[in-house]
C-alpha cells in the first residue's frame, strides 16, 4: 500500500457527515399562513362574445358571466387561483386579507325607483 492510499483511507475514517433529522409530525392550522385567509375579489370587465365554451363555463364556476362589473369573493385556494388564470384576460383580480367585506354582501339588484308609502285602500 502506498503512503498515498494510507492518507486517503485514514481520512475516510475520519471524515463525518451532518445527520439529517425527519419529522413525520402533521402541520397544525397554526402553522397556515396568513397569506391563505383572505379572498380573491374578481370583477368581471370584459364580454363573452366570441369566447370559447370551456371559459364561459370557466367563468360560471367562478360565479361571473351575469353582469359585467358584478365582483365575486373567491378564498384564497389552488383551484380558485387556476380558474382565475385561465380568465385573466376577462377580470380584474384584487386581493383581500381576512374576511370578506361587508360590499361582497349587498344586493346586487338595481331598485324599482318608486317606494311604497303605505296602503291606498
């Protein structure tokens, strides 16, 4: 044996390599960023004339395509997020931390311009 392959075989003892340590422990609800619990507000800005079926029916799942300008909460989750991309050019996305505002509860519907005062009879 050479004096050579003694020095490499002595260093080979020698040498130690850092233990990785695994954890198998599920993550809690309190390891969740805050990030994950707020909403999407997507707004309607564009028409579905002459778009494909598949982002009509895309947009229908987001709960669009009645009314443009009619914003919808979506929570800050994967598939949202997908839908979102495949009608990006349709919508304008805005994000909302924490709960959804008290706007995104209002009636959309448009008033009938009178009010009843009261009985006639």
């Amino acid at each position: 044996m050479s004096s050579v392959s003694r020095i490499i075989s002595t260093l080979r003892c020698n040498i130690t390599f850092p233990v990785r340590a695994y954890s198998t422990s599920v993550a809690t609800t309190e390891s969740v960023p805050a990030a994950t619990t707020g909403h999407y507000k997507v707004t309607q800005t564009r028409s579905t004339i002459g778009v494909p079926k598949s982002t009509i029916k895309v947009l229908k799942s987001l709960g669009l395509g009645r009314r443009i300008g009619r914003p919808v909460f979506q929570p800050h989750e994967p598939s949202a997020a997908g839908k979102i991309l495949k009608v990006k050019e349709l919508v304008k996305v805005e994000n909302v931390p924490g709960p959804i505002p008290a706007e995104g509860y209002k009636r959309t519907r448009a008033n009938n311009g009178y009010k009843v005062i009261g009985k006639m009879l």
